[in-house]
C-alpha cells in the first residue's frame, strides 16, 4: 500500500479545501477521521465537485487496528478510479458507501 501521510506532504494545517485538492492533483485518496472533511467533501459532492475520493471512519466507532485493515482490504480490492468524486465510510463491520451499498466496495 502507497501511503503519503498529511505530516511527509507538509499539509498538516490546509484549510479542507486546499487538502481536497491538493490530494486530487496528486491523484490520492484521502483517508481520515475528521469530520469537517468529510462534510467539506460531502458538500463538494453535491455541488459537483471533483475530488479523488475519501475513505472516512469516525474516531469512536473503529479501532485503528480494524481501520487498517479495512484500508488493506479497501486497497486490494478497488481500483483507485474507482473513488473519483466517492465517500466510503468504515467502522463497525459496515464499510457501507455514501450511497447505502454494502461491504467494501
């Protein structure tokens, strides 16, 4: 698994936006358990903005441990086209997209 952590790519403190873009020009997903981002996301979602994809957790429903395992799962089995402009949610065995389908996509 590729990782690039906010800490290497020097974006600790990027306002949202900025991050969305900034993981999308480098053609990344993000990954976290902020949820500004994820209602930053979801509202570029709905205006129609494009973004790489955002494979959200909250921080009390999930261990570490299973939110890494979900992430190698995640990685295994999707291509990463497959998150253009998407939110996939993990934490408590449901790993259910934004849309209410399923298991990992």
């Amino acid at each position: 698994m590729d990782v690039l952590t906010a800490q290497w790519d020097d974006t600790t403190r990027l306002p949202d936006p900025e991050l969305l873009d900034q993981a999308s020009a480098l053609g990344r997903v993000l990954v976290s358990q902020d949820e500004d981002l994820l209602a930053e996301a979801a509202q570029w979602q709905r205006a129609g903005g494009e973004f790489a994809g955002l494979i959200y957790a909250h921080q009390r429903s999930i261990t570490t441990a299973r939110f890494i395992d979900d992430l190698q799962l995640i990685a295994l089995g999707v291509s990463p086209r497959v998150f253009c402009f998407d939110l996939i949610f993990s934490g408590e065995g449901k790993g259910r997209r934004r849309d209410g389908s399923g298991g990992a996509p």
